[in-house]
C-alpha cells in the first residue's frame, strides 16, 4: 500500500462542520488539527492503493483546497534519496 500526507485547510467558520464529517467518515483518528493554535488545517498521514481513496478521505466541500502527497520514508544506515547518485549515496 502506499502513504499519503493529506493537508485540509479550511475556514474558522467550517470548523465544527468539518471534523463532524471526517468523524462521520471514520478517519477522525487519522488526523491532526491545528485549529486551537490558528491555523485552520487538518493533517493525516493515510495507507491506501491509490491517490482517488486518499482525496475521498477529505470532505467534498473543502477537497478542491486540499493537498495530498505521496510519501514514503528513507531507510537503512546511508538511505539512498532519489536525487542522489550511486557514488553519493556510497561516500565515493
């Protein structure tokens, strides 16, 4: 399965309404909110097979605002990142 980063800004008024629906959904647990600290957003960290499954998580009337970004973590003692070459990632 693949992770996806999902950032769900939305209005103060839409607040309540919003994490109304997320709950209804069952994806409450998956979420941070920022809005007790000023900055109206919801994050979530989801698995799921494709990136349609992950935009349907956010709620229909603030899914035109949401970001959603695959992502994966690095491992191992000299993770290789995809911008690097074999000869950087080996330290030669």
């Amino acid at each position: 399965m693949d992770r996806y980063l999902i950032e769900s800004p939305h209005a103060p008024e839409d607040c309540d309404r919003i994490v109304r629906e997320v709950h209804n959904a069952g994806y409450l647990h998956f979420f941070d909110w920022g809005c007790h600290f000023g900055d109206h957003t919801g994050w979530a960290i989801i698995e799921t097979d494709s990136l349609e499954h992950a935009r349907q998580v956010v709620p229909w009337s603030i899914r035109d605002k949401a970001r959603i970004v695959r992502v994966e973590k690095f491992g191992g003692k000299q993770p290789e990142h995809p911008h690097s070459t074999k000869a950087e990632s080996s330290g030669s």
